[in-house]
C-alpha cells in the first residue's frame, strides 16, 4: 500500500520520513498542488529481484560445496 503525505518544509519533510522509518520513501513530488512524499509498505520489485538474486547465489554456492565434498575436494 502506498502513503501520500503533504510537507510544507524541510523540517516537516524530516519530521515525516523520521515518523514513517517502517515504511520506504518512494517517490517525492514537488507538484504545483503541493509538496508530497509517497511511502510504500511493500519493497520496490527491483530491491527484491536483488534479494532474490543474491540469495540464489548463496543456495548455489551451498550446492558447489557440497558437491565438492561428495567428490572429495
């Protein structure tokens, strides 16, 4: 779910990200309606494709381990 919050100014915009730390800053606007952050409880694809990628290479050099002493190396 995403969160649209209204700032007027740098301290309010601090206050703001300080208050929502749980949650990822995704996008700021500074629009001709306002200023506004846009918080996000869910994690951008990107990141987690990064995750996914990393742990996938933990899993395979795990697999190379092993297979390496079933060989006796």
């Amino acid at each position: 779910m995403n969160y649209k919050i209204e700032y007027i100014n740098e301290t309010d915009r601090q206050t703001i990200i300080d208050a929502n730390n749980t949650k990822i800053l995704i996008e700021e606007q500074n629009i001709i309606e306002g200023n506004f952050l846009i918080f996000s409880d869910v994690k951008p694809l990107e990141n987690q494709l990064i995750e996914l990628s990393d742990t996938q290479m933990v899993i395979m050099s795990g697999i190379a381990d092993v297979y390496m002493a079933t060989l006796g190396f």
